[in-house]
C-alpha cells in the first residue's frame, strides 16, 4: 500500500512534464474545437483525487497543531489567488498551447516567484501533521521540479494556436 501511495502522490508530474515540453502534441492529441487547457484541467483534477486518496491511505488522523492550520489557508489562498488571475487557460499551461495570456502584476504575482506552486507546498507541509514526510517530501520534490523545469522556458517551443 505505501508504494501505490508513493506513486499516487507523484503521479501527475509525468504528465505536466510532457505537457510542458511537447505543447504542440498535446495540442494535435486534443484535436479542434477541444480546448488544451481546459482538457489538462480536467486530468489534472483527477490526478488531484489519486494524489488525495494516496495520502488519505497513509494519514493518521489527530488535532493539528494551529501552524498547520496558518500554513493550509496560507498556501490554500495563494492557489486560489492564482486561479482568480489567471483563469483556467492560464493557469493549465494556455501559453504553452498558443493562447494568448495577459501578464499579471497584481498580488502574488511579482512578490512571490511561482505562487502557485509556493501556495501547493505551504498546504502540503501543513499535512505533516497527518502523513509521514516521505510522501509530503516527494510531492514538494515534484513541485521543484517544475518550478525548475518551468524557468527555462523557450518561447520557440509554443504550440501554435489551435
């Protein structure tokens, strides 16, 4: 069970990484009149359940310390901040498959580097309390990634628009 747990926890950054660095395949894979984004929302909201069922199976379950309650609405808020600006398609990669994306400045945008994925750790270290930290750890190692991974992005590597 810890196995299948493990790999739940990391089993979406496969997919982001081939999204991030094959746009225009995933574009064609799509096809027309289907949005890119929209359809990476739609997996990546059923990777969210596999990832949830991986740690539920691991948690145990107790008070948590009021830190851990801080650090989930703090890192629940930035998500949430992220999404509001952004909207679906720039939030689900909607740059890398041709859209057109406006540039954010406001709040967390320009304060904190990759917000999104600050805002996903922050929840993630408030489940200490409840999972054991390999697999909160390998979670955080698969956001890194993709932060890194993210930085370096090539504009020439784009999808073109659909």
């Amino acid at each position: 069970m810890a196995a299948i747990a493990m790999v739940g926890s990391v089993s979406p950054f496969p997919f982001y990484y081939f999204l991030w660095n094959y746009p225009q395949a995933w574009v064609n894979l799509c096809g027309k009149g289907v949005d890119p984004s929209h359809r990476m929302a739609q997996i990546s909201h059923a990777f969210k359940f596999v990832q949830f069922f991986s740690l539920l199976s691991v948690a145990r379950f107790s008070w948590p310390p009021w830190y851990c309650v801080v650090l989930f609405a703090a890192g629940q808020y930035l998500n949430f901040r992220v999404y509001h600006l952004l909207g679906e398609a720039g939030t689900y990669y909607g740059v890398r498959f041709g859209k057109n994306i406006p540039w954010v400045s406001d709040f967390p945008f320009g304060y904190i580097k990759d917000p999104q994925y600050v805002g996903s750790i922050l929840s993630l270290l408030a489940c200490l309390s409840f999972v054991p930290y390999p697999y909160v750890l390998f979670w955080i190692l698969g956001y890194l990634f993709m932060m890194h991974m993210e930085s370096k992005e090539d504009p020439a590597t784009r999808a073109k628009p659909p």
